[in-house]
C-alpha cells in the first residue's frame, strides 16, 4: 500500500507540494504511548519525515521555518483512495539542514498538536459555567486547530444518564489556587478528564478518539461520534481491526505483568457551606466618602415582593431592616405592618440527602434606632423577626406561632426554636441539630420586621452568622479491593472528579446547577445626573445601584433597551461618584433584572449510581466503579510484549498474536514506518473480566447480572414481581435461574428460569432470593434480593414506677419504651422528643426539677431546672434495636399541684427507622405522671 505527504500552506490556503522523494526509512508514524495499559491518558503522535532535493541551493526548504504553529498543515494519505489517515501541523521555531553540494535530506516533524495543548488556555467561559464533559473535552481538541470529529467511546457511565453530553462539569474548578487568578491550560484539562474517566485520548483513521482503557479491550464498539464543536453526529456499532502480526528479526521479548494486589481509589470532597458572603459582604473596591451612602445589595439573598436584604457600613453586615412610608411635610412616619410576602430567601438553597446529620447556627444582632436610649416596649426582645427553615418548602424550624401568621406553617413550638435576644448584648442564636427526613433542598426564609422603631429602639437586624456543618463528614472517601494476595504490587488512584450529589465537591454533575430561572425581580436604579468627559457619557448613581449593575451586568436596560458594553467605576477621579459608562447619554433609571437560581428539584439518587460501559448495569458508587474497572483488568498475570513486527499497526488495532495460544493485545506504544513497512510496538495482553479464564473459551468475559434494590412488602402482601437485568460483554445470557436463600415454607417462585417472575404465598416477614445467570461460554454470574415486609409497631411509654403521684412534696416516675412487636434484630430505631422540664417555688434553694433517660442500665442524657414556674424543654435523640432497655426517669421536688400545670412530662413525637422498615403507630405520646388542668 502506498501513501503520500501533503503540506498546506494555512495562510495562503494552497497545497506547497506533494513530498514524493524522502530518504529510506525515512517516514515515521508514532504514538507516545508508554509502558503499561493503565497509565496512558493523552498520547499525541507526531509524522517525522525528511524532504530530498538535489539542487546546489541554501535553505531550499526555509520557508517552513515560522513562529506560527498552525501555518503548515501536513496530512498523511493513502495513494490509493485518497483517504486521509492522520493530520497535524509541522512544529515552529525549527529549521537544520546539512550544508553540502550534495544530495540533502531535510529532516521535518508535524504533531498532532495535543502537546501543543500546554500553555493554552479555554475561553473564559470555559473558567466560569457549568459545561458538558464532552463540550470541555471537544472544545480542548478545538485548540490543535484541526477540526477533527470526535470518536467517544467512554470507560463508565451513569446507569441512568447514559449521555456524557448531559453530564457537566462547573468550570469555576479549572483553577489551581483558591484565589482563582491561575487557570488550568487545556492539556491539564483535558489530562485530568482522561484519568479521572479512565479514558485514553489520541489522534488515528483521522479522527480523535477517547476511549476507556476497559473500551480498548473489547473488540465490539458501539460509540458515539460528535463533530468539533460536541455536536452529535450519530451512533456508531462497529468491530474493530483484529491484526495478527509476524515478528521480525530480533525475537519478541515478552514481560509478566503481576496482577494488583490492592486498589484504592480515593476523591476528596468538600462539605456543604452556605456563601462566604451569606452573613457579611466583602468590599469590592469602593470607598465611602462623604456624599457616598455605604449601602449594598446582599449578594446571596433573594428579595420577595419589592423586599431586599442590604449590606450597610461599616461592617457590611446582610441586614434586614423595618420600612416605613415618609409622609407629607407634617405628617407622621407610619411603620410598613407584618406582610407575608416580604421576605428574603436563599439565592441557592442548599442540597441535603436522606439521613445526612448537620448542624446549623445563626447569630442575630439588633440594629439600634438610638444608641443611646435604653427603653424599649415590653418583650421587644422576644421574637422580634420571624423566620423559618425548610426542606422542600416543609418547614424544618420556625419561630411562628401556630395561628400567628393566616397561611404560614408554624415551627414545633420548641423552645430552641425562639429567637430571644439579649438585652446587653442585643444578640440572639440558634442552634440546630438535624437528621435530614428526606432528601431536598434547604432554605431559610427571614421576614421583614414590623412593629414600631421609637418605642422598641429596634431598626432591624443583622445576620451577624449564619453557618452550616454536616456532622461526622468524610473528607476523603476511599474505595478499596484485595484483588491477588499472593502479589505486593499496589494501585492507588486520586480522583479530581467523581460523583458527589450535594454537588460541593469537583464532581460530575446530572443538571446544571447555576443556571438562571425565567423568574426575576427587576430593581430600578436611578440615574442622579450625567456628564460627558474625554467623550465618554457617564451617569452617576448610588453605590448600592453601582454594585448591582456591576454584580448583573449582562441584565441591565434603559428605556426598555438591554444595555451593552457598560462599564462601572467606584469612586471615579478619586471622588464620591458612582459612575457607569454607557454608549449614549442616559437619563431617568436604568433597570435591573435580578434573577434567582433555577433549584433543580429532582431526586440526586441517580447522581450516585455508576457502572462500568462494559458491563453496562452496575449501580455502584464512582470510585468503585474504578475500582471494578481496575480489577478487571489486573486480577491475574499478563503478558507484555515489546517486538518489531511487519506491516502497518495503528495505536486502535487490536492484536493477535500467538504466545502459547492466540491471545489478543492492545498497544500502548507504537511507531509505524511507512518505507519498511515495519511496526515498532510495544503490547499489553487484552484482559478484561472479574475472574481468572475459564469456561471453554479463555477468552471469554464473564456476564453480570443485577436483582434490583431490596423490596419492601406491606403488611399484608403475599405477591410481588421482581425484574432483574442480566447482561454479557461478549455473547448472550444463555439460562437463568432464581433460588432462595432465606425464608419459611410455602413460598413460590412463579417463573424461576426468567429473569422477570413473580413471587407468590409471601408470608413471612424476610426474604432472600438468588439469581444465577449463565453466559453461552458457560460463565457464571450471580446476585441477591432482600424482601422485608413492613409492619405495623405499636409504641407506647409504660409507667412503671411512680413515687408521690397525689401531688405532694416529692414525685419520681419512671417510664418504659415500650414497642409491640419488637422489631428484629437487625432493623434501628431513632426515637425524638423532649423532656419537658417544669419547675416551682422560684427562689427554694432546695427545689428542682429533673430527668434522666438511661439506656440499658446507663444514664445517656439528663437535664436539670430550678428557676421556679419556668418550663424547660430539653430535645432528645435516641437509638433503639431489639435488645435495648430505655428508661425515662423523672425526678423533682417540691409540690406541683394539679389545679396549676402539674408535674413535668415526656413528649416522644417522632420514631424513624434507621435499618428496616415499618409503621409506627401509638404517637404522638404525652407521658405526665400529674396532670394539669390543661397541657401548656
């Protein structure tokens, strides 16, 4: 087969000349792979080539000796058909010749250009959006300058989102210092992609490819083809070229590989927080001067109903503040009263899962109307802002009374739910421990304040902190797996990118999370006056209208126009004006489109679930599923083969060759000569499974097959249908079988040799069934499904032991949990409530009130209270299993008559299951050992 080199002039847009005489040997093809099939992320190649001429001239050639690195264009092509097979740019700044008056070989490299990657830089948006993998990966290829379409054929996959194209990333992570001054340059980019996705990226059959290091295993391709800008250009099933070669020469040298013994894949995450600037803005550069009103906008809240959170001077601490309407010249300053839909809320809430345990704080500091004036109204202190916490909109905690506010959800009524604030330090916190009920987002929602400013001395408030702190979180999440004790190799690999469903950690992301909603509040920004300078118009604003202009930029108009190519300055000349620039002089307001951030509000339980392409039906975490990916490909020995071998080898051919039997091969370097038609190569053996040959074919990939999650029954079901999914790489399931593991008698498995039955006469309470599956080489492949049913637990607190119950001096109770039936050994219970703490006789040294809850014997929590006619409430969180005994003791003295509120009390009002499933029934409880007249 024949070929020829054609050099394009770029800038003249012509072909220079046809290279038809190079010296013997002369012509190279070479990928820069490396040793071994695990470590290969980016392989460029290069075309070296030397061009003969027999005239006695100086620099025949000289004119490809340039500084632009995309001028000359150099393809490779077959004589026969045209096609072209590979393509890249001579390399700049390079020009030798021997000087003689004889025949010269001038000797020339053209790359690939991923090399050339280094020191280039993304587009800005490329450092500041959310952007598809393949978007980032095409737009990285982009900068070789060779519009090549892109072949993609990915390591893992989402098991639910199987499109890479609609799995982002947030670039604002392509930085490498937290200041975000240095940004990543598109090899770096495109590096670390290919080794967090196990991916290879190369240039062969003119067209870039990515494929999964697994991928180059698999003879069958099914792929995806996009062009250069990640346009979709269609699917692709395919099988690729199985080359059996001949050694030349030197005899091949052939290396063991051992089989790992350990893999550990480890990615670091970060855990939720709310903004930096969520509680305090930060100073953009401006300076307040006189003439200056030090007011900003709060970044991270969102105004409702014409209602915004500010940041004023000096502190710029976010503040929320009363209105009032100025009156007439005489009249009377009238306070705006309590409206519902005045209120600030999270510009981005915040993501929370199922279980996930975390703190939340605030402080809040009043801002005074007069320093100086000490009274205020009676319990202006108490309560003085509303506020609520919710998750997916169902409120957490509020500090709104039931009834206060017509068609707002009031808190538990919980003490610690209160904003009280202190009279000399004018500060109120709140603190919150949190089991997240279920997965959604979280806001908090602050109302503007209301009520009189001279009789309470109170102007508003300051969020002085607001802070969130997942409880027990895992800095760093490891995956590991013994894949050949008998080896001391190890693997360990950092992941940059991985699966995190909070999305705070450099994750793939299943929806964009930044992007903006249809919705806006639009602010109107007064234009005080104008002046034209050096012929430039200028309009002076307010700072706090500078701010947000500068802030919104790209949503900004003027007499219903959208405004471009605006530019703020603070304090221009040095003085107190707030300036923008505009192209036309402007008067009257601009207006500002502020918009929210669009909540994805979908379940994220996907966002976790991964499989190997490979094996298709995984749902395993990420970093397992590199895991996966890794021990399938090093759980047992493998040759490497280092030879010269005839004919031509591309870096995507797979190879046969005869090593005890026919095994195939993958390259992980190879330097094809056109002249000698000879391959230099080095080669891995093409293993790929999740156990050691065997079946009749040594070859063969072993199938997988998945059962599906664990199955609930309800307490009456008997009947249920189970889909299972079964898949192999490299043939077809040929049988399947169900059989149980776990259960009583009776029970009938409807359809046992198909994947999808039914299961009958259910009755009960656990279950456990095995699914077998059978390839047609005779693998095998197995998996397991758990059915627990859900019954119905009644709960109760027993009164077991009561001194004093006629309401004397001394009274102590003691309670027992109480659940029928017990649950079973392997299921958790957490029990929530309160102690409720009431104590009398203000002033008795010798009066108390008190509890104690004892676990098994030990006391876990307990609480004292002697303030006399006060009430205390102490929130509890407990676990219970099977064998636990939890006592609820309490414990005070002095008389608590029952024509007042009575003795103190429990309230157990919420019981969740942990492990297991069930109904509890029997709550909420109210346990008083003496009753009152009514229950406070």
């Amino acid at each position: 087969m024949s070929y020829y080199i054609d050099i394009i002039d770029q800038e003249l847009e012509e072909s220079l000349f046809v290279i038809e005489v190079a010296s013997k040997a002369g012509i190279t093809l070479s990928w820069n792979g490396g040793d071994y099939k695990d470590d290969l992320a980016v392989v460029g190649s290069a075309l070296e080539f030397d061009i003969a001429h027999t005239e006695n001239v100086d620099a025949k050639f000289i004119k490809f000796f340039t500084g632009n690195e995309i001028r000359f264009k150099a393809e490779l092509r077959n004589q026969s058909d045209d096609s072209l097979i590979w393509s890249g740019f001579l390399i700049p700044d390079t020009y030798s010749e021997p000087w003689t008056n004889e025949v010269v070989f001038v000797r020339i490299t053209a790359s690939c250009g991923l090399g050339r990657l280094k020191g280039k830089y993304l587009p800005e948006s490329y450092y500041r959006d959310e952007k598809s993998v393949v978007d980032i990966i095409c737009a990285c290829l982009k900068m070789t300058s060779l519009d090549l379409n892109v072949f993609f054929n990915p390591a893992i996959e989402n098991s639910v989102q199987k499109d890479w194209n609609r799995i982002y990333i947030d670039t604002i992570t392509f930085y490498s210092d937290e200041k975000k001054l240095k940004k990543l340059d598109a090899y770096t980019v495109l590096e670390k992609l290919m080794k967090d996705m196990l991916c290879v990226c190369f240039q062969a059959d003119n067209r870039w490819n990515v494929e999964g290091i697994n991928k180059r295993h698999i003879r069958s391709v099914k792929a995806k083809l996009y062009n250069s800008l990640g346009v979709l250009l269609g699917d692709i099933e395919d099988q690729k070229l199985l080359k059996r070669i001949t050694p030349l020469h030197t005899p091949p040298t052939v290396s063991m590989i051992p089989p790992y013994n350990m893999i550990t894949v480890s990615h670091e995450r970060k855990p939720q927080t709310f903004p930096e600037t969520i509680a305090k803005e930060s100073n953009e550069g401006w300076s307040v001067v006189s003439g200056v009103i030090g007011e900003v906008y709060a970044t991270d809240w969102n105004g409702n109903n014409g209602y915004y959170c500010k940041s004023v001077y000096p502190d710029y601490y976010n503040s929320v503040s009363k209105e009032y309407v100025n009156p007439a010249i005489g009249g009377v300053s009238e306070i705006q009263p309590f409206d519902a839909t005045k209120f600030v809320n999270l510009k981005n809430r915040l993501y929370l899962y199922k279980d996930q345990r975390i703190t939340i704080s605030f402080t809040f500091k009043i801002i005074k109307w007069s320093k100086d004036m000490s009274g205020i109204l009676p319990g202006a202190y108490f309560n003085p802002l509303l506020y609520q916490i919710t998750l997916n909109d169902s409120v957490l905690y509020s500090n709104i009374q039931v009834g206060l506010v017509p068609g707002l959800e009031s808190g538990a009524g919980k003490e610690n739910e209160d904003l009280s604030f202190d009279p000399d330090e004018l500060t109120a916190e709140l603190n919150f421990d949190i089991i997240v009920p279920f997965e959604g987002l979280l806001d908090v929602k602050i109302w503007r304040p209301s009520g009189e400013i001279i009789g309470s001395n109170i102007m508003g408030f300051e969020i002085r902190k607001m802070q969130i702190t997942p409880i027990n979180f895992q800095e760093v999440v490891s995956y590991e797996d013994i894949i050949n004790e008998e080896f001391t190799i190890d693997k360990e690999i950092e992941l940059t990118y991985a699966d995190d469903d909070t999305a705070f950690s450099n994750s793939f992301r299943l929806a964009k999370l930044k992007e903006a909603t249809e919705t806006f509040n639009i602010i109107e920004v007064p234009v005080l006056y104008r002046f034209i300078q050096n012929g430039n118009n200028y309009s002076v604003i307010h700072l706090i209208g500078a701010n947000l202009i500068k802030d919104n930029i790209n949503t900004v108009s003027h007499a219903g126009e959208l405004l471009k190519n605006l530019e703020v300055t603070y304090n221009y000349g040095g003085g107190e004006q707030m300036v923008v620039k505009t192209d036309f002089v402007t008067t009257g307001s601009f207006y500002v489109k502020v918009y929210k951030t669009d909540d994805y509000e979908q379940s994220r339980v996907s966002w976790l679930q991964w499989t190997d392409s490979v094996y298709k039906i995984e749902t395993s975490r990420y970093g397992q599923v590199v895991v996966n990916v890794m021990r399938r490909m090093f759980n047992v020995a493998s040759e490497k083969i280092d030879l010269v071998a005839l004919n031509a080898v591309k870096f995507n051919d797979l190879i046969l060759f005869a090593y005890v039997f026919d095994k195939q091969f993958v390259c992980v370097n190879c330097s094809w000569n056109l002249d000698e038609n000879k391959s230099t190569l080095i080669l891995a053996r093409a293993i790929y499974r999740d156990s050691g040959d065997g079946g009749s074919n040594p070859e063969n990939i072993p199938p997988i097959v998945n059962a599906g999650p664990d199955i609930i029954l309800e307490d009456n079901q008997t009947t249920l249908e189970i889909a299972a999914t079964a898949y192999d790489v490299d043939g077809y399931i040929a049988s399947q079988k169900w059989t149980k593991l776990l259960g009583g008698f009776g029970d009938i498995i409807v359809s046992p040799n198909e994947l999808i039955t039914r299961f009958q006469n259910l009755t009960e309470d656990q279950y456990q069934y095995q699914i077998q599956v059978v390839d047609n080489d005779g693998a095998t492949a197995v998996d397991v499904v758990n059915i627990v049913r859900r019954k119905d637990y009644v709960v109760d607190l027993d009164l077991i032991s009561i001194i004093g119950a006629g309401g004397g001096v001394f009274l102590y109770a003691v309670y027992k949990f109480v659940i029928d039936p017990n649950i079973a050994s392997d299921y958790s219970l957490t029990l929530e409530g309160a102690m409720n703490i009431f104590a009398y006789n203000a002033g008795l040294e010798t009066s108390f009130a008190r509890f104690r809850i004892r676990k098994n014997g030990v006391i876990v929590f307990s609480g004292e209270w002697s303030q006399g006619y006060a009430i205390s409430m102490f929130p509890f969180l407990i676990s219970y299993i099977s064998t636990d005994e939890i006592l609820f003791e309490i414990d005070q003295d002095r008389q608590f008559p029952d024509f007042n509120w009575g003795s103190s009390w429990i309230d157990l009002t919420k019981i969740t299951f942990t492990n297991g499933a069930g109904n509890i029934i029997g709550l909420p409880i109210h346990a008083q050992p003496v009753p009152g007249p009514f229950i406070p």
